[in-house]
C-alpha cells in the first residue's frame, strides 16, 4: 500500500504510533516500525540523558525508520529536540510550537519533519517554512484534538497545503484507514488502537478497560491538565474535573495532571488515575500484538478497496 507518506519516511504501510507520553516507549515503537509502520518516541517531560537513552534503545531494536515526538512548550524539549537532532532521528514531530529551526536541521541530514496540527492557521504556517507533512488531529482523539472532527478537518486541510497529511483521531481500524485516504489523507496515526496492544507499557487493567469503554464514554474538558483534552469517562475522572476550580491556573492544573496519568499507565489503577483516551476506544475489542494488528488492519483495508467499484 504505497502513499506520498509510505514513499517520504520509505516504510511499508501508512499507519503511524503517534508519540504518546508514558505510552510510545522504545518498546513499542520499535515494534510498530518493526511491523512495517512508523513509531514515534514520546519525550514528554524526559531529561535529555532520558531522551538520548530512549533514542539508543529505539536504534538497538529496530534498523527501520521511526520518530521522535516533543511539544515545544515543555519545559526542557527544545534541549531533547537539538539532541535528537544530533543523533540524527529520522523524523522529528513537534507540536505547540514554532518549528522553522527544526526543518532547517532536519533537512541538513536528510531527517524529515512532521507539524501536529489542529487548525488551518497553524497548519498553513507549518507548509509554509517547509514542513514535510502534517500531523492533523481531530476531535476524536485522546488527549489535545482540536474543537472540529477528523471527517471535516482533514479534507480542508489537504485543501490548503500540498504536503502529505497523517490523519489522526477515531483511527483504528482497516475501514478508518481508506476513509481517511478518502478523505485526503496520506497515513493514519493509530493512538488508543496501539495502546491497547500487547507491546503497550499501559497496565493490564486499564487496557481491559479500554476493551470495556464505549465510544461515548469519554470526556473533553479543559480541567484535565488546562488545555481542551478527553480523557477516559471514569469515577475518578468525574471527581478529577470537579475539584479543579473554575479560573484555575493552567500550571497548576498541569502539574496535578502528570501523577494522575502515571496512576492511570502505571499502576492501573483507575480509582485514583485518569487515562486520556480517544473515541476510537469503543472500536476495541481485544488486545493483540502489534505485528497482528497492523496485518489485520491492512487486510481489512484491502477488502473494503477491492469491494467499493461494487
């Protein structure tokens, strides 16, 4: 299945892990690049000794390609960034951010550069100083999604720019991946889906929770962590939301927000934990290795395209 995407990062199937903190460890994106896909390491809040120890370990388990992903407005990723860079990552993924500085030396080895993405400002801006291609994250999605769905931000965005876009948000099956190539774009970037796989770093119980959640049973609320962010709807996450005061800080909304993850991907624990979840996780219904899904998933993709000219 070759796309503008599967020909600009040279990998076999256009399906990517996008960087998730706490979940796209070198584990896991080693095996969705392994598997003929790409893997995105998530830097998050790591030191730089972290990041260049995660980088190493990533190069040590697969020879193929795959990424390094950091939001700019962390504090220390612009550091983890220029390392990444140094060590000559193959593709780099930033978000909230200005990335002109990184395409430049990206491109001066050969590295490529994907922009995430949400809206038509920030994305014009990203194709505008160079930006191999786009990340584009709709409503649908854990975590940061945007306030308009995949369905309608994806083809408007292809509308503006000229560079591959990776859809991202209520992906996770075969037939998400011929709409969204319907739709304009070149790849999917499967978040819950690869969660929820045996490689995962997620905890056995909350993984059996996300084979046991609806695709309504999530919330989108800008008291997780002060951005707008949909989390998994559980117990705990309801009590979360109402002990954050209205008007609180963003930093401090922040900083109770890391603890609550680790809970949620660590420990398992959902009495106290919060896990960001997509919409896609009523699509889940078990919970295989990486290699089965993907060949599930591209088998499921060939049968719809061989069955539409009917």
């Amino acid at each position: 299945m070759r796309t503008r995407i599967t020909e600009l990062f040279n990998i076999e199937y256009p399906v990517l892990l996008p960087g998730m903190s706490m979940i796209s460890v070198p584990k896991l994106v080693a095996a969705v690049s392994n598997a003929g896909g790409l893997g995105i390491l998530a830097s998050g809040m790591m030191s730089q000794e972290e990041a260049l120890a995660a980088i190493r370990e990533v190069k040590s388990l697969t020879d193929k390609p795959f990424g390094f992903g950091a939001s700019l407005m962390i504090p220390g990723a612009v550091e983890n960034v220029k390392l990444a860079l140094q060590e000559e990552v193959p593709l780099i993924n930033f978000s909230l951010g200005k990335g002109d500085w990184i395409v430049e030396q990206a491109h001066a080895y050969g590295g490529k550069v994907i922009a995430t993405v949400v809206n038509e400002r920030h994305a014009l801006a990203a194709n505008q100083y160079g930006t191999d291609a786009l990340l584009v994250t709709g409503h649908e999605a854990a975590a940061h999604g945007g306030d308009v769905t995949s369905l309608v931000l994806i083809p408007k965005l292809a509308s503006l720019v000229d560079i591959p876009i990776v859809a991202a948000g209520g992906f996770g099956t075969g037939g998400g991946l011929v709409a969204a190539l319907a739709l304009g774009a070149d790849a999917i970037a499967m978040g819950t889906r690869f969660a929820s796989t045996q490689e995962s770093p997620v905890h056995s119980n909350t993984k059996q929770a996300i084979v046991d959640h609806g695709i309504s049973e999530t919330i989108y609320t800008t008291k997780f962590d002060g951005m707008p962010c949909r989390i998994m709807k559980t117990p705990s996450a309801i009590d979360y939301i109402e002990q954050t005061p209205d008007g609180a800080d963003m930093f401090s909304v922040a900083m109770r927000a890391g603890p609550a993850i680790q809970s949620a991907i660590v420990e398992g624990d959902l009495n106290k934990g919060v896990q960001l979840i997509g919409q896609v996780q009523g699509l889940v219904d078990d919970l295989p290795t990486v290699d089965e899904l993907m060949k599930k998933i591209i088998a499921e993709a060939r049968v719809i395209t061989s069955e539409l000219p009917r």
